[in-house]
C-alpha cells in the first residue's frame, strides 16, 4: 500500500530524530514529491499479460448482442451518477430493470475498461452468471425491494473471495483460486447484491514489490486514473475499486485497507471511501495482510450509497478475531436528516495552506460546525513495518490454508517469492522486496505483540490529547495524509470528494473519528457533501 511506503521512508530518513512534528512534515512532503515526480507515461507492465479479452467476454456476448449504442445512450441519463435509491426508483417505475441495468455496465466496461485508446485496466474479473441473477432478481416478487442493495451490481476487489470466481491478489501465484464466498460476500448476496466481478489492485495489497506503481498486479496489468490516464496516481491498493467506481463500472465497489487504501485510491479518484474500525467487518476471506491493521471497506460516487452498502455488509463474524458487534442498526436510514449544527472539528495547521481544504472548512462553518486548528503532537513511534510483516508471514499462510482453493500450491511468504523466480519477468517485473523483507524479518512473535500495542497506545495519543484538550469530536484531514495514524490507532476514517486541484487532480475531505463512529462520519460527510457536491465525472468517460 502506498502508505507503508511512506512509513518506510520516514522510518529510513528520520529514524534518530526526535522533532516528530517535523517528520510529520515530511510525511506529506514525501506523499506529494512520490507521486509529482513519477513519470506515470512509462511503465513495465502496461497491459495484463495473462488476461485474454476474448475469454473475459465470451460468457456475455450473446446476451449482448441486442445492448446497442443506442440503448446504451438512452440509458446514460438514467444511471450514470445515480445514487442506489434513485436507481431502485427507475426499476420501480420500469424504466429499468436489474438485467437492463448490469448489462448497461457490462457494456461500459467492455466500451473503455482494455485494450483501447481510454482503456483503464480497473477490472481484472467478470462474474459470468451475473446476467442470469439480474433475471432473477427481476422476477423475485415484492412490494418493495427487501433491501436497497437488491439487484445492484457490486465489484469486489480481487482479494476477497467469492464463489465461481478466482482471488488472485493480482498475483500469479494465485491465478487458479476458486474458493468459497468470503463472509462480506455472503452478506452482500443474502442481502441480494449483484457480484459484478473483481476489481484490480496493486499486487498482494502493495505489500510485495516496494518497487512498483501503484495500480500495477502481474495478473491484472497497470490500471490507470480516469483523471489523468498516464499523468495521475490511481492511489492504491484498491486502485481498480477507486477507478471503477469513478468510471461508473458499478453501483460501488469493496475495497481494503491496512493504512490507506481505500483511503488513498477514493480520494484519488474523487469518491466517497470508508476505512471502518477494525473488526465491524468480516475479514474472513480476504487475503491478509495483517490481522491486526486490515478492514474492507465500501467505495462509493456518494454518501447515501456508502452507507447502503455499509448495511450490506454487517454482520458479526465469530470466526474473526477482532469482530465487534455494532449496535447500529442501520448506516443508511434517516442520513438525510444529518447535522453538523455544533459539532467540533479538529484542522491541522499544516494543511491549511491547502486552498481545498480551507475552502471545505468553509462550508462546514457555513453549515454550523466549528472548527479548531491543532498542532500535531509530539508522539514517537516504531515498529511499523515489523507489524506488517510479521503479521503477514503468519496470517498469510492461515488464510492459504482455510480459505484458498485445493490447487494452489503455495503455502507461504517464501514459497510465493520461489514461484515468482521461476519467471519474475512475467510474475515479477519490479522485484518483490516487500517480500523478501517479511521473510528476513527475524522478529517474534512476542515482538509483535509489544510493537502492536505501543503503536495503539502513541496513535490514540496522538488523536486523543487534541480531542481532550480542544473537546473535538473528530478531525478533518486530506486524502490518506494520516490514514497511518488512523490505522495503527484503529480509527475508523472517511474521505469524500473536496474539488480538483490545477492540474485537474482530485483531493478528498477525510473525516476521523472515535472506534465505532462510522453512523457520525457518514453523517458528517453527507452534509458537507450535499452542501459542496465537488464531485465531477472524469470527462473523457461520459
């Protein structure tokens, strides 16, 4: 993930200083040189070496072959940009239907996603019976629809598992892993959710290479930002999640995070991103990164849809170590009578130079809210890559183990890296450092568990002292500018969309709160959304 990068840095850079608030600093002027000078014109690896056009479509092509141009262009004002509610409202009155409507996106996607001049590479998977389950969603009989989800068609990014599919990680190693629905899955169907397909990522969650840019996975090629196709970072690791998303490939996406991304790629791509606390939702089926950092998370055009598929998702897993059970009800229902009437925020004076993010201040003022420039505080950290990796070197055989299909013939860190080398032009071309340094990483597990709860402790410290001290009930941040802080403190976190910089680069008002305030930030983010609306589609895509 692009984050871990930068913790990497910082690590190397200021390892014996002790001006926290200048590393900070740093922190954000290494984001911003990263991806100012990377030349995203060239790359390695453009197109999917192992992805076949032909095969990806041949389960559709009959069923599209009356989906013209025409129907196509009278359904755009229909669905492109529509929320969940107002898409049901067309299927109630029958100016659309489910079928009609997960064959509009099929369309879409095979219109820009590969192999052409505005293509994306945002989709790595495409479900092939998802036409025939639009059917019967069609001819399910009801009132109303059970849930708002019904019959939406949903992307999952291609570490989380789900039935009749592969869950490659992007990586080849797993290229033939079919395997049961992962638990959000299945609570996603029971709810009626179409599964679309998979979406993209940076291989192995951007924990592999160290090397590569984000959006980049062996099986899935280099997925671009719709913004700037060769100018703009896509964000990762859920890059494909962020870019179809923005793209209107689907109603929304799934995404992951272990620190920033979904953060990183929602903002980048100018769409509403939930990072939830840990634990609210299942991570069983998900190929990990670390069983103490990692979330799914939805990824949405809006707020509304957000919390819809919020709801979707719910559920308490027994089998998840960190499961929590919510005493919410629903994320969705009465948002639209939200307020931020009175509510403290807490602005970091280093941002507020950022023009954006003054002016999201703004309206937040402008709509009741009080905000309070803090300064960052002094607080120390370390051990952060040791976290990730020595989690991964121990969760990633578990879930090979208990959750990957029979023929993958890998059962650990070590055995990926072996693999690879059998032919890392194709399987690694930007090298696996990530890798190799979660094998060489000669901590213990007693290690982990003293460096776990050291960054816990100094994370909430961090967040905590302000909110004591100035009575804040959250923060506003930019983008993933302290989705690591977020992250080891266990925070939950939102981003939606806050305007376009000169270049046309989109930025996102990221909102950070207290365990288990995902109702609030949705809340919070929905006024200021509905009082900016900053979201533009990418305009070459309309």
């Amino acid at each position: 993930m692009r984050n871990i990068l930068y913790f990497l840095l910082i690590a190397l850079v200021f390892s014996c200083k002790n001006d926290t608030s200048s590393t900070v600093t740093t922190e954000r002027e290494i984001l911003e040189v990263v991806k100012d000078s990377t030349d995203f014109r060239e790359f390695r690896v453009l197109d999917s070496r192992y992805i076949s056009k032909e095969e990806l479509w041949k389960p559709f092509n009959k069923d599209l072959e009356d989906f013209t141009e025409e129907t196509y262009n009278k359904l755009k004002p229909l669905v492109l940009e529509q929320d969940i509610p107002t898409l049901q409202k067309h299927i109630t009155n029958g100016d659309l239907s489910y079928e009609v409507l997960t064959k509009f996106y099929l369309y879409r996607i095979r219109k820009f996603d590969r192999e052409n001049e505005l293509s994306l590479n945002s989709i790595i998977a495409l479900n092939p019976n998802v036409i025939d389950e639009a059917k019967k969603a069609d001819n399910t009989q009801f009132v109303v629809p059970p849930h708002q989800i019904f019959g939406m068609p949903i992307l999952l990014k291609d570490n989380i598992n789900a039935s009749g599919m592969t869950t490659t990680a992007g990586a080849v190693a797993l290229q033939e892993n079919t395997s049961e629905d992962a638990f959000i899955t299945e609570r996603l169907k029971s709810n009626g959710a179409l599964i679309l397909g998979k979406a993209n990522l940076s291989e192995w969650a951007y924990f592999f290479c160290g090397d590569c840019p984000s959006g980049y996975s062996a099986i899935g090629g280099q997925t671009l930002n719709p913004y700037g196709r060769r100018t703009m970072d896509t964000g990762g690791s859920s890059s494909g999640s962020g870019v179809s998303v923005a793209t209107n490939f689907s109603v929304g996406a799934v995404g992951s995070e272990t620190s920033g991304s979904i953060l990183s790629p929602s903002s980048s791509n100018s769409i509403v991103g939930l990072k939830p606390t840990i634990g609210l939702l299942s991570r069983s089926g998900i190929v990990p990164i670390s069983s103490t950092l990692d979330t799914p998370g939805p990824m949405t055009k809006n707020v509304i849809d957000n919390a819809i598929m919020l709801d979707a998702m719910s559920g308490f897993d027994d089998s998840d170590s960190k499961a929590i059970k919510s005493q919410v009800l629903s994320y969705s229902e009465s948002l639209s009578e939200s307020s931020i009437e009175g509510k403290r925020f807490g602005a970091f004076k280093r941002l507020m130079e950022d023009s954006l993010y003054a002016n999201a201040i703004k309206v937040l003022r402008d709509n009741g809210a009080e905000v309070v420039e803090v300064d960052e505080i002094d607080v120390q950290r370390s051990g952060f890559i040791s976290l990730l990796n020595l989690d991964m070197k121990k969760d990633l055989p578990e879930y090979l183990a208990n959750h990957a299909a029979n023929v993958v013939e890998v059962t650990s860190v070590q055995d990926v890296i072996n693999f690879n080398n059998l032919d890392s032009l194709n399987r690694a071309p930007y090298g696996q450092r990530l890798f190799k340094g979660i094998v060489d990483d000669p901590g213990s597990l007693q290690y982990l568990d003293s460096i776990k709860t050291d960054l816990k402790t100094k994370s909430r410290l961090y967040f905590d002292t302000p909110i004591e001290k100035q009575n804040l009930d959250g923060f506003l941040s930019i983008n993933n500018f302290h989705a690591g802080w977020a992250a080891t403190a266990e925070y939950p976190a939102l981003t939606v969309p806050m305007g376009y910089q000169e270049s046309g680069r989109p930025r996102g008002l990221t909102f950070i709160s207290k365990p288990l305030s995902e109702k609030t930030l949705l809340e919070w983010a929905y006024v200021y959304e509905q009082a900016s609306k900053k979201r533009v589609p990418p305009v070459n895509y309309n």
